[in-house]
C-alpha cells in the first residue's frame, strides 16, 4: 500500500499475525486494500473483554490516554441501537509520527471488538466517528496504536436505557 | 456494479487547498445480528454486514474501517482527509455476502 | 377504619365527567390498511383470539376499554380491599416485582435507592424513605392495587383490581417498600435520578441524509411518484412540476375533513383513497409505498408553519372528539394520553428512562419519522399503535377515524411551528 514505510508494513505483519487467531474479525479481512469476499463464518461463543483486549494486544503495555485521547461518547444512550461515537486523538500525523490505528471496544457487548480504524497520514487527522451498537450499559473503550507502536486507552460508562412503559 | 443509491456522502461545500476535511457517509445495510435460537445457542450461517470501509483519495487508500457486528444497522462513518490536490475520493463499503457499495465524490478546491 | 370486603364502588364516578362523543354524521370505514394494521383478530385452532399485528408486537387480545367510539364499556371499577389475613410480605421478591419489566414496572415511575437502578422515573414520587412514613401496611396495600380509593382521578394504574399482581405481589411489594428508610446515602451519579439526570440529546439533524436513513427512503419514493400505476397514469401527471413544487404548502393543512368521504383524513389517510381513484395503486395504510410518499410530499412543506382547519363546524367537531380521546382512561393502565402528555401529569419527567413529550409543544409536525430502535420509518399512526402497549388496549386500524380525530387535536398544537420531515427519533 503505497503511502507507508516498509517500518508499518513489518508491523502490520505482526499484527495481523497476532490477529490470525481473532475468529470471525479477521476472516473479514483485516488485509489492507484487499475486498473482502464471502466466506463461511465460525463464529465464537460470547467473547469476554478481556479475551478480546489479549488477542488484540497480546501483553504489550496500554498506558493511560486521557492526555491526548478525546472520546465523544454519549453518557447515556437512548437505546442501544443506534449510539454515536467519535474519537479524536492529539497526533501530528506525519509519517514519522501518526496514529495508526483507533480501536473500539465495548466491555459488555457479546463481541467487544466493534470496529477499527486503520489510518495513514494522509487522513490529516487522528479522527473516526460512527453510530455503533451497545448490548447494555457498561464500558466503552477507545485504544489507540501510535505509528511508534505506543497503545493509549481511554474508557467511559455508557448507560443504556432499556425501554420504559412505552419502549 | 457497486450499488451507490445506497450511499450517501457529506462534505463540507467549500474545501481550500491543505484543509482538513470531514466527511461524513452512509450506507443502507441490514448488519445482520448474530442470532440465537431457543436454547441461547448462535445460529451459524454466514451473517451479512458489513465489514470493511475503504477511503481511497487520488488513486491511495488513505484509510480504513475493519467493522463487526456491532456497528449500527444502516452504518454511519465519519472520517477526514487532507485536500492536497484536486481529485477523486471514493468511499467504498463492503459486506461479507460479497456486497460493494460506494460513492465517488470529485474534490475540487474554491 | 377497616374496609369491609370487596366492595364496587360506582364505576361512573371513577373517570372524567362522561360526556359521550357526539358521533352522528360519521361514517362506517372500513380500513384500508394492511392486514397488520387493521387491528382484526384471528381465531387459533384452539378457539383462542389472536391479534394479527406487526411482526414483534404483541398479539395478546387486552380486554379492556379502547380508543373506539362504540367502545361503551367503563373503566374498571375502583375497588375497596382489605389486605388479606396470613399472608407475610417477602421484602427480597418485593424489590424484584419493583423492578419487573413484566408488571409495571415500578421504577418507572418511582424512583427507589440501589446502584443498579436504572432508569428509574419521576413520575410519581419518589418511594426511597416511604418507610419513614410510618403509614400502615393495609394503607400500601389499597394505594397498590387501588389508588383510585383515595385518588380518583390519579394516574397510577389500579394493579390489583386489573389482575397484573396479586394479593401475594402486593404483600411483598408493601413488605418491601416498608424497609425504605432513611438516610438516603449521597448519589454518586447524578444520572441515576431523573431529577438530576442529563436530558436525552436526540440523534441530530434529521435532514443529514448522512444520519437519517429515512431521508434516502424519501428520496427513493420519487420513483413511485413519477411511475405509472396500474390505470396508467402516475401521480406525476396530474401533479406537475415534480413533487417539491406541485406539493408544496399541502401539508401544512393535514389532518383535514375531506367531504368527498365526510371525515378527516391524514396525508397517508387521503393516499388510501386517492392512489387507486386516481392511479389505481392501492397505497394501503401503513404499506412501504404509502409512508413513503406520505415523507415525500410532506417534506416538500418543510420550512412553512403548520396550518390546519380549527374553525369549521366539521373541525370543531372533530377536534371535540379528539380532544375526548385524548383524555379518556383506557386500557390495563387505565391511562389516558393526558397522564404521560400534559405538564399537569407526567410531561418532561421520567418515565423510566424515557422523557415523556409536552403535548402542548406539538408533536406532529416531524412525523413520518425514522426510529433508530427500530431501523424503520413511522407514521404517526403507528406511533399510536404502538401506544397500546403501555396502555394494555388493543389497537384500532390505522386509519380509523378515532385515530385521524385524534391526531387532528393533536396537530392543532402544531399551528405555526415549521414542518421538519422526516424526523428521527428513538
């Protein structure tokens, strides 16, 4: 994929090795700019978060992002549907510093993993927004993988409402 | 032929030189949910959502979305470039029934 | 004082003043919708009734008082008891029944102390020191399954005399809400109590084609506009100009009386009738065809005020009519709309975790409108379908004329405010 140094591509095969055994993620493709073609799923048994975050990040330290991590999520959620996110991260985003992936994930949804967000530095800005679905109220996750391979985490409670009387 | 009925994009009407640009996009699609019959156990059969989001502007894949389930039905994204040349910049979805949906939109600079 | 038995007190003193609606002059109507929208009813093989509604809804069969004109039935009639003798109240199960979303639940309107509470309501008062109160349990027990006993015109369900609990649920209920008391620890999340709780933010702009699927649906129904249906002619030929412009202002003046059919008639009402005189396409009530083109040409009056009829002898008529449903107790909950609807009752508090609408604000002017929850656009009909369900009341047929009546009084609160279609809502 033109745009990235031979540096991001030797650790993109790490990371896709480390992603080999995600199951049904990576059986979509998690192979930059190749389409994604039909294929059988397996799918896994609910996935607890913690199993998510070790096949994602393996043992590699995730520091604290508060500092440069700005999560946009809604404190609560008027159903679990439809919840809007963004995510901004503090980054000049040139090639020799960027972020190169943002990470979502959902602490209590059946599969945390929710979506990943691979950026080059041509997108100008360490920023993805999109409407995800929530299972129930609990943690929300933003991790964020600098092109340096620094992991930076922030989380949030979001609350979601169950129907009331009406729904 | 990709579906682009199916898509619509948002951008900002006025895009200088070297900005920074958002843009905003969606997709009709069903995400299809995981699905349990009645003793909690997941049915098996190839689920259809979509599961991959390619930004490709003058020509490179600038950036991408690698999705699960748990992005919404009718999924929205929103992501930016930056405007170095005037050109193309498509945004293309893809699901895992071997559907292509995408739109094109032609930046130029004002 | 002690209550003697079960004793029926006069029901015609149980609700508003009852002035029947004058309905002489309306006509029969025979629906026009799909067959789950038509609020029928089939009978099973094993002679059970049915109800054939929307796929996911329920098809229970609530026997009690609906929205219909010739619905003469009372509510039910407000019952005296006595706690009965030898029963002991389990606190434990008593703080499940409060939460259950099978009975009430509560929490719906009550608000009661616990982290995991949520989203509990203000509604009613908040029940977490009713132990301090020191009232009696016999006390609870009546206010549980009757209320209307010492406040007739309340909006709290009378649970027991309607069956959804039983002497038993109530014994534990009372058994339970007599351990509430003080002091009430320090809330450490001001969203756990509606009264500190943040304000829902609502999804956005509800014309981004970017974040309103029901805006590309719209769009997709200028197809069916310009397509000949089956009597050859599309509505494109008679209304030219394209949609935007030939319909414009139009909206603004729905719900109306239409005197070809002697009733008032939504947009979608008027499609029911006018596609097939005109077109020959069914556009049935509640059909994909039917709510989108109902998007379609009411969007082309966005921007301009609302502006129906209040002042003919028809309207006026109507709009009484309306305005009796409107606050008529119906259904399980012996619930009128007024009791969620007006500030008086229950507007902008909690219902659960739900922010219940002013009608005074006007709540017809966004709809057709898209429902995340339910990835599909409503019309305003639907929506007061869907009100059956916290009400235990069976459905009416899309297009019944209680309905349009209805929607009618409620459009008048409109008036003057700019149409904005389609809308988004949860």
């Amino acid at each position: 994929m033109s745009g990235m140094t031979d540096e991001s591509q030797m650790t993109r095969r790490a990371a896709l090795g480390a992603l080999g055994a995600l199951g049904v993620a990576a059986a979509g493709g998690f192979v930059m700019g190749a389409p994604a073609t039909a294929r059988a799923q397996v799918l896994g048994l609910n996935e607890s978060v913690q199993e998510t975050m070790k096949r994602l990040f393996g043992d590699r330290p995730i520091k604290d992002g508060e500092a440069l991590v700005k999560v946009d999520f809604p404190p609560i959620a008027e159903n679990g549907s439809v919840v809007p996110i963004s995510v901004t991260v503090d980054s000049p985003m040139t090639p020799a510093s960027y972020v190169k992936n943002i990470y979502i994930v959902a602490d209590k949804n059946r599969i945390p993993f929710v979506t990943r967000v691979t950026l080059a530095p041509e997108a100008g800005r360490a920023f993805m927004g999109a409407n995800i679905r929530l299972g129930e109220t609990g943690d929300l996750r933003a991790i964020a993988e600098q092109s340096d391979g620094t992991l930076l985490m922030v989380k949030r409670e979001v609350k979601v409402t169950v129907g009331g009387c009406g729904g | 032929m990709a579906d682009s009925d199916k898509v619509r994009l948002r951008l900002p009407s006025t895009i200088k030189a070297g900005d920074v640009v958002q843009v905003r996009a969606l997709v009709l699609h069903p995400m299809e949910r995981v699905e349990r019959d009645a003793q909690g156990r997941i049915i098996q059969k190839n689920y259809n959502y979509v599961n991959k989001v390619i930004v490709t502007y003058l020509g490179k894949t600038i950036l991408s979305f690698d999705t699960s389930q748990g992005v919404a039905e009718n999924p929205f994204f929103s992501f930016t470039f930056r405007a170095t040349a005037p050109g193309p910049l498509k945004v293309e979805f893809l699901d895992t029934s071997g559907g292509r949906f995408e739109r094109t939109v032609d930046i130029k600079f004002s | 004082m002690r209550w003697a038995g079960l004793v029926a007190l006069c029901a015609a003193c149980a609700g508003p003043a009852g002035n029947a609606p004058d309905t002489a002059g309306l006509p029969p109507w025979t629906s026009r919708a799909i067959p789950e929208a038509r609020g029928e009813f089939q009978v099973m093989p094993d002679g059970k009734r049915q109800a054939v509604r929307y796929r996911g809804w329920s098809t229970r069969d609530f026997n009690f008082r609906t929205y219909a004109y010739d619905d003469k039935r009372p509510e039910p009639a407000v019952q005296a008891v006595t706690m009965p003798a030898g029963l002991t109240g389990n606190p434990r199960l008593g703080f499940a029944l409060f939460l259950s979303r099978a009975k009430g639940p509560c929490t719906g309107c009550h608000l009661i102390p616990g982290d995991d509470v949520w989203p509990a309501g203000n509604v009613g008062p908040d029940q977490s020191t009713i132990g301090d109160r020191n009232v009696t349990d016999q006390y609870l027990y009546q206010v549980i399954w009757d209320p209307r006993v010492f406040f007739p015109n309340t909006s709290m369900p009378p649970w027991g005399t309607v069956g959804v609990l039983s002497p038993e649920e109530v014994m534990h209920l009372v058994a339970y809400l007599q351990t509430l008391k003080g002091p009430v620890p320090p809330e450490k999340d001001p969203d756990r109590n509606p009264l500190t709780r943040r304000k829902p933010m609502g999804f956005g702009d509800n014309l981004d084609p970017t974040n309103n699927p029901a805006v590309l649906l719209a769009d997709g129904a200028e197809a069916v506009w310009a397509a000949k249906g089956p009597a050859g002619k599309a509505c494109a030929d008679c209304h030219e100009g394209g949609v935007a412009k030939a319909m414009k202002g139009v909206a603004t003046r729905y719900p109306k009386f239409v005197k070809a059919y002697r009733r008032v008639m939504s947009i979608e009402d008027f499609l029911t009738v006018h596609g097939p005189e005109t077109t020959g396409r069914p556009l049935l009530a509640e059909s994909t065809d039917n709510i989108n083109l109902s998007m379609l040409i009411r969007r082309a009056s966005n921007g301009m005020p609302v502006n129906v009829d209040t002042e003919s002898p028809e309207a006026r008529a109507a709009i009484a009519r309306g305005k009796a449903t409107f606050d008529r107790r119906v259904g399980e909950r012996n619930h009128a709309c007024a009791d969620c609807h007006t500030v008086e009752r229950g507007a902008n508090k909690f219902l659960g975790g739900r922010l219940l609408a002013d009608v005074t604000s006007g709540l017809t002017r966004h709809f057709p409108l898209w429902r995340t929850d339910r990835s599909e656009v409503w019309d305003m009909r639907k929506r007061l379908q869907w009100c059956m369900t916290p009400l235990g009341m069976n459905m009416l047929a899309a297009d019944s004329i209680e309905y349009a009546e209805l929607e009618l009084y409620l459009t008048t609160f409109d008036n003057g405010k700019p149409l904005s279609v389609p809308g988004i809502r949860h």
